[in-house]
C-alpha cells in the first residue's frame, strides 16, 4: 500500500535537502568568481554573448573528452570545469542583461549583486521544475548533465545566428539557467 504522507514528507525533505545543496555549491562557485574579479577585474564584460558561449562550450567539451576516454593532459579536475561552466553562465546573464538595460558597469558590489539576483532566479526555478520532476536528477549519470549542457549550448548558439529570434521556444537566457542547474547538479552528485 502506498502512504502519501510518507511520500510527501520524504519528498518535501529532499527538496530542502537539495536547496541546501544547491546554495552550497553556489556559493563556493560565487567566492571563485569574486576572487577571479580581485585577480583580473571585471575583464569578462570585453566577451561578447557569443564568446561566453564558447566558454562554457569549451569546458562543457572538455568534460566529455574526459568522461570518454578517461585521460585528463590537464591535471584540473571536472569538478572545477562544471563550476566554470555555472560562473560563465552566470556572467553570460550578466552580460545579457547589461546590454538589454544599456547599462555598464565594472563596479564589484554592482555585479556581486548581479551574481546573487541571477543566481536566486536560477534556483528558484529549479525549485520549481524539480517539484515536477520529483528529485529524478538524482538518479541520472554525470554524462548525461554534460550532454544535456552541450544540447543547451547548440541552442543557444542557434538562437545567437537568428539574432536571438525564436519563434516557439524559451531565448537564451532561459537555456543559460538551464545550464547552470545541470552544473549544479553534476557538482552535487561528484
């Protein structure tokens, strides 16, 4: 016989479970990008949308190189490719929204700030989707999130040639989000 209570509580439990998670690991990917801002500045406003893109496709590819043969030249762990995958995207947010506002900025506290908003968006909609999908990611490969990054990706790349037009789908900044959640899930699971 199956018990709804139990159920309920059980999922509820895992979904604070996972919120907590997720806040962890992006925490630890906000404090690596506000360091590489005292190390570098605010360089990455000079990238292009398009540019970020390929970032996060570079690493995203790196990823499966290693998943599929095993070999890593590098000595970097996955682990730091898939928190590189969540800043990139993040700052491709940023970016994307600076140019839709048409406003600039290099102030820290002004993209620290940023940061946290797209980061609180990009949770909560997890929250959102994961309630519908009851905690399933759970269960899913780490290959699995890298390949669904690169689908995300070639999307975004589509959207960029059409001049960010899409007729039916969600725009880029929605595949962003999406990309980031898959991260943050990979990390959870490593």
């Amino acid at each position: 016989m199956f018990d709804k209570t139990k159920n309920r509580f059980h999922l509820c439990f895992t979904m604070q479970n996972t919120k907590s998670q997720y806040n962890e690991v992006i925490n630890l990917c906000r404090t690596i990008f506000l360091k590489k801002n005292e190390d570098y500045g605010t360089s990455w406003r000079l990238f292009r949308p398009s540019s970020l893109t390929d970032q996060i496709y570079i690493k995203a590819q790196r990823i499966k190189n290693i998943e599929q043969s095993g070999n890593n030249a590098v000595g970097d762990d996955i682990k730091s490719e898939f928190m590189g995958i969540v800043n990139y995207s993040i700052i491709a947010l940023i970016q994307l929204e600076m140019i839709a506002n048409k406003s600039e900025s290099d102030d820290i506290e002004t993209i620290a700030n940023a940061y946290d908003n797209w980061a609180t968006k990009t949770r909560d909609l997890m929250l959102l989707k994961n309630s519908d999908y009851s905690e399933v990611w759970r269960e899913m490969r780490i290959s699995s999130f890298t390949d669904l990054i690169l689908v995300k990706i070639a999307r975004i790349k589509q959207i960029e040639d059409n001049l960010g037009k899409v007729s039916v789908s969600e725009g880029a900044d929605a595949n962003y989000q999406d990309i980031i959640n898959y991260a943050i899930f990979a990390l959870i699971r490593l």
